[in-house]
C-alpha cells in the first residue's frame, strides 16, 4: 500500500502546482512544496512514534497522519481553482454541453 500510494504521489507532486501556478515562479513554487514533503518526511516518522509512546497503539498516529492527507487534498483543490479572468471580471460560464 505504501508503494501504490508514493507512486500515486509523484504524478501529481509537479502537476497540481504546475496546474495552478504555471509561470516563471514555478520552480520556486515547487521547491517549497518539496520542501514541504520534506518537513512531513521528517516529522513523520519522530510523531508516530511520539503518539505510539504516549498512547500504546498507532491508532493516534494513523489519524494525524489521515488529517494531513486530507488538508493536503483540501488544499490542492482550492489551489487548483479556476481564477477570475482578467479581461471580464467573472469566472467563466460552464454550460449543459460542457463548453
């Protein structure tokens, strides 16, 4: 499971960003993401542990680790957006037939 989930993560690690802060910024932008992963990395494995100590079971652990996937979703999807166009002022329309 560990294995289908990294794999699921690294298609859409430059992606999502790349999606959604397309520009001249986006290698600074991807670099703090990794970073992020980074910090996560680290953190990880010490609070696992910590809440193991603490609590006698993984449970603790597997919940933190639950809400930090799903702010991560949460925070991909506003990220990931449609913007207001400049041009108009309003977001684009999106009809019955998809156009």
């Amino acid at each position: 499971m560990s294995g289908i989930g990294f794999g699921m993560r690294i298609a859409q690690l430059s992606a999502i960003p790349a999606d959604a802060f397309s520009g001249p910024h986006l290698g600074a932008i991807l670099g703090v993401v990794q970073a992020g992963g980074a910090l996560g990395e680290a953190v990880g494995p010490f609070l696992g542990g910590w809440l193991f100590d603490r609590t006698g079971s993984y449970g603790s652990a597997f919940m933190a680790a639950a809400v930090a996937v799903a702010g991560s979703a949460v925070a991909a999807w506003f990220a990931a957006r449609p913007m207001a166009t400049e041009d108009r002022g309003v977001l684009p329309a999106v009809t019955e037939q998809g156009e």
